[in-house]
C-alpha cells in the first residue's frame, strides 16, 4: 500500500480526455499538460497559489495506495482503506488502485501532511459523512467528487495512529476545516450535503479553494461561524477559478472577519444572493463573472447581515473588473483597493472578468488518462 522511491508506483485507470492539453488558468497550467503526470504526481505540490501557496501535502513522504472503499471500523481501520491512509502520522500522498464509491459511516478525520489525490480514477465520497480536517495543518485534496454527505452519529472515531476519541454529530458538512492551517482544495465537485459544502472557521487560515465546481446546495460555503470569534481576524482565504453552478442559493462565500479574495470565478446560478457576511470581513472581488437571477428580488450580488448600513458602508467590499449580467450588482462599501496588503503570490493576479468562462472551463473534478495530459 505504501510505495516508496520512484520504482512500484502503480498506474490508475482512467477515462480518455478528447484532444490535447486545455489548461485556462495558471494553477492547471502548472501541471496539466505534462504526459507524464501520473509518473510526476508530487508537481501538483509546487501549483498551489493565493493564500493557500505554502502548502505541499503529503509531499515529504511516501505514496500509499487505497485499494479497499470500505468504511467498517472506525476504531481499527482496514489497512487499504481511505481511513486508514489519513489516519497514519507523517506524510503521505495517497492515490487510488482504481475507481470507487466511498461510504463514510462516520467523518473521515484527518492528520497533518496528507494529499488526497483522486487523478486517474473516478473517486466518489458519497451518502455518508463528509471529511473534516480539525486542529492540524499542510492539506491537499485534489481530484474528487463529494456528494449528498449526511449527517453522522458521532461515536468512537480514530483520529491518529495513536488516538481515538468519542466524538458527536457531525454537522454534514463535504469538507469541514476547522482550527486549521495551510489548505488546499483543487479540482473538487461537491453538491447536497446536509449543511454546508465547504466550511472553514475557528481560526482557520492559508486556505486555496480553486478549480472546483459546485451544484444543488443551498449553503455554499462558510467561513468564520460566529460573530463572537475575533480569532478568525486573521483568517486568509482564497476562491478562485470555481464554477458556481445550477441550483445554488446562497453563501458564495458568506463570510465573518478576515481576508477573502474572490478571484475570476463564475456565477452562474443564485437564488438568494452570491457573497455575504459581517463582523467586517475584508472581501475582495476581482474578474468574476456574475450571472443574476432571473428574479427580481435577487439581483444584488452581496448581502451584509446582523448591521445597519452606517457600520458596513465602512467594511471594505470592492469588485474589480467583475462583469455583471443579467442586472447583477455589486453594493461596495469601504475603500478602494490601492496598495494591495499581500504580495502578488498572496494575491493571485487577476483577469478581467471577461475571461472567466475560459479560466474555469474544466472547472471540477478531472478525467484524467495515464500516460497523456490531463
């Protein structure tokens, strides 16, 4: 199951792509259109940018191979397993034998230094709980599709090789991060889970959310969950080139405190509204594109809560070069946006939002085929 050096890696089934390499954006560019990509797997380490740009995931360690879906024992996971793999101390990249549907009977729960890498084979987390990342750093998920999370039991769960707890409910969320650092989520395809998609909160930070693609959900994504938790002042977040899609209705993100750069995503689908939030969150919101609702009442992009006008007219919520369509319309308030507070590795360098259908076109989770560009 773990494979070391560059001999024994095993090569994933995948489904065949039509044509050459059609990498948008400048995280795909990084490392799509190498053929040899499963045979270079560890690269896509070196492509992660915004604020999220430090992490490597399970980089510094071996490979270990999933062979088995199953999610039996939460205590003593199955060697094979997906639990197992995420359960282990030290890093690791961890990759799939083949295609698999993974039930979680209870929430995966993570340790620091790990990528889940999903290329090359169609790996589905579904109809159980979702995955959490609590109290650790330096993660990478990459590749796969999580769909209709529920919400689980709670019970005794396995958290490192050398601890297990008692845990509540889960919330259903896809991803929970929760008091987590160093966060990187790429090419991903959520939909209908039982609370949010995407949560990141209690002092939660370094986060990239980029090249996913998301439907179906009504709370999209949460960053910061309490007004009362100042910590999450220094929370730095990243969403770009993200295909906000059918049958959304709101949270795109919604955001409390902190630093969020927006950056050429498009909205395509909302119900209620696309960006929101309170506690004065700083939000930045650069060449997307906004594709309002048909409804009249939803027309207005942001939605500021739990203030009066005269308090977050000061909050600085600025777009730039965004397009607008279908009367979509950004309400910003604060200052403009002169001297950038983060250096450009920080702040990934925006196109106008013009190009956004070309940046996010392979938005979600990728065919990829072994032996030609992804």
């Amino acid at each position: 199951m773990i494979i070391g050096g560059k001999k024994g890696r095993r090569n994933l089934r995948g489904r065949k792509t039509a044509g050459p390499c059609m990498a948008t954006n400048p995280i795909d560019r990084c490392w799509r259109c190498d053929p040899n990509w499963a045979n270079n797997r560890k690269k896509l380490a070196d492509c992660v940018q915004g604020f999220g740009r430090k992490t490597t995931g399970g980089k510094a360690g071996p490979f270990y191979v999933v062979t088995d879906p199953s999610d039996s024992d939460m205590v003593n996971p199955r060697p094979g397993t997906l639990r197992h793999a995420v359960t282990r101390n030290g890093p690791l990249w961890i990759i799939f034998a083949r295609s698999m549907n993974i039930r979680l009977n209870q929430e995966l729960i993570m340790t620091s230094d790990k990528t889940i890498d999903g290329r090359g084979a169609d790996i589905v987390i579904a109809n159980g709980a979702g995955i959490t990342i609590q109290y650790i750093r330096n993660v990478i998920i990459h590749g796969i599709k999580v769909f209709d999370i529920v919400v689980g039991s709670g019970g005794l769960v396995r958290d490192s090789e050398n601890h297990y707890g008692l845990r509540t409910m889960s919330d259903g969320d896809g991803i929970s991060i929760f008091g987590s650092s160093n966060i990187w989520i790429d090419h991903v395809s959520m939909r209908n889970c039982r609370d949010g998609l995407i949560d990141a909160i209690m002092g939660s930070t370094a986060i990239t959310i980029s090249n996913s693609h998301f439907t179906d959900h009504n709370e999209v994504m949460l960053f910061g969950a309490s007004d009362g938790y100042d910590a999450d002042q220094k929370m730095q977040i990243t969403v770009a080139f993200n295909h906000f899609g059918k049958r959304l209705i709101q949270r795109m993100p919604r955001c409390r405190f902190g630093f969020i750069h927006v950056v050429n995503n498009d909205y395509t689908h909302w119900e209620m509204y696309a960006i929101g939030g309170s506690k004065h969150p700083t939000i930045i919101s650069e060449g997307n594109r906004f594709i309002a609702p048909d409804n009249g009442y939803a027309k207005e992009i942001t939605k500021r809560e739990y203030s009066p006008e005269s308090e977050w007219k000061n909050w600085q919520w600025r777009s730039i070069n965004d397009v607008y369509m279908n009367g979509a319309f950004f309400r910003q308030g604060g200052s403009e946006l002169t001297n950038r507070p983060f250096s450009k590795k920080d702040m990934i360098t925006a196109k106008p939002g013009a190009y956004v259908g070309r940046l996010t076109r392979y938005s979600g989770s990728l065919k990829c085929i072994v032996g030609k560009p992804c």
